[in-house]
C-alpha cells in the first residue's frame, strides 16, 4: 500500500523502513534495515538519491546498498559504529557511497532537500529501560529526521520517547514509533500527535516483534478522534 499526501508518496517497509518520493522524483529512504525482519525481503530497487539512518539498531550496510543507487548519499548518526552492531561487519565510511555524519541537532541541505536532525532518545526515569534500569536508547546514540521534499515536511522521530523538542517542530507528515517498550507507546504517539497537529499522522515501528506488538486500529482510532487525519500502511 502507498500512502499518497500532497506531493509525496510513502512507503512503510516494517519496523522504522520509510520510503518517501516526491513528485520531482526525488527518494528518500528512512532505516531501511536491519533484513532480517523481512524489509523489502526479495527487493533490491536501488532507486534512493538519499538514505537516512537514525541509530546502530537500524544500521544494515546490506540493506543500504538494496535501496541507494552509484550516487545516493548516506546520512548516519555520528554515534554509529559497525563493532557495536550485531549484523553490521563495515563501517559507514566504508559503503560505496557519499556517506555524512551528524549529530541530534543539526539543520542543513542537499540539494533540492532542506533537513534537519532531532534527539532521539529514552527517558532514564521513564518506562523504557531495561531490568537495570538503564535506557533501552541512551541519550547521544541516535537521533530522529525531518525532511521537507517538494514542500511537505515528513518527520520520523527514531527511536525515542516524546521529547520536549518534538513540541516546537512543525510538521505534515508525522510517522512516530507506537509498539512501546524501546520506543513510545501508541498512547504516548497519540499525545504526541495532538501536540503536534500534522498534516496526517502514520505509524510506524510497530508489530516486527512481539515486543512491539500494537493495536494500530485502536491508534488510529484515538488520533482521528482527537480530530487529526491518520492512516495505515499495512507494510
């Protein structure tokens, strides 16, 4: 299913895999990896001008090189390191691509696209940490995208609890994580998205696992009733 807003198309993959195609042709892709939770399982388009990775967990080298094309560039969080992925064996620098690094707040742009990077991460005191307490995402570690492609601003938050910077950002397209346990929960998503007030509201980051298994009905549900437009793409 490809959800059509304005000028752009979307795409969700499973997990935090987003695919985004302005009219202009441009695309844009958000996590794609890691494989081995069936993204795109079988596809190898090789069509991205752009490919955005939020943090280590979503680091897969073989995944970038199914989706960037000879001349995509690759946008990774500066606190990537492939030593402490389980399924990466090479660093960023070492894929085939122009590959930036960058931090949690940051604003820049590559050619026809403004972007910018937010924190991402859980709360010591909140709900997502471990048995030990200690957060399933530390602050530092990674971060979230908005990207604004033929005049829609699409944001992914990462993996993250709603943070206070959400609350400043302005946005059309908002895809936050609702499974919960490492991320928001689809209640913590639904509060967020009545703060925010986007244009339309689409879930991801639920449903891969059972640790972040999610009713995406009863979400979309509490959105629209709070008067938001929200929609599924049922991956």
């Amino acid at each position: 299913m490809t959800v059509r807003f304005g000028a752009v198309t979307v795409d969700w993959f499973g997990l935090a895999s987003i695919r985004l195609e302005g009219r202009t042709g441009v695309v844009i892709y958000v996590d794609p990896g890691p494989e081995h939770y069936g993204i795109l399982e079988g596809e190898e388009p090789r069509d991205g001008d752009l490919v955005l990775v939020s943090h280590g967990h979503h680091y897969d080298p073989d995944s970038i090189r199914r989706v960037a094309h000879e001349d995509a560039i690759v946008v990774v969080h500066e606190a990537v390191d492939a030593r402490d992925v389980e399924h990466a064996d090479e660093q960023p620098e070492s894929l085939p691509y122009e590959v930036e690094r960058v931090r949690d707040d940051e604003s820049f742009v590559l050619g026809p696209l403004d972007l910018y990077t937010t924190p991402a991460y859980n709360d010591p005191d909140g709900s997502h940490t471990d048995a030990d307490g200690t957060p399933y995402h530390p602050e530092g570690e990674g971060c979230g995208f908005g990207v604004t492609v033929d005049g829609v601003t699409a944001f992914w938050p990462g993996d993250t609890d709603p943070l206070p910077v959400h609350d400043e950002l302005v946005v059309d397209l908002l895809c936050p994580p609702i499974g919960g346990t490492y991320t928001m929960d689809r209640h913590e998503a639904a509060d967020l998205a009545d703060r925010m007030v986007p244009g339309l509201v689409l879930p991801v980051h639920y449903d891969a696992f059972d640790a972040i298994d999610a009713d995406a009905d009863a979400f979309v549900v509490d959105v629209a009733n709070r008067g938001h437009p929200v929609v599924l793409d049922e991956g």
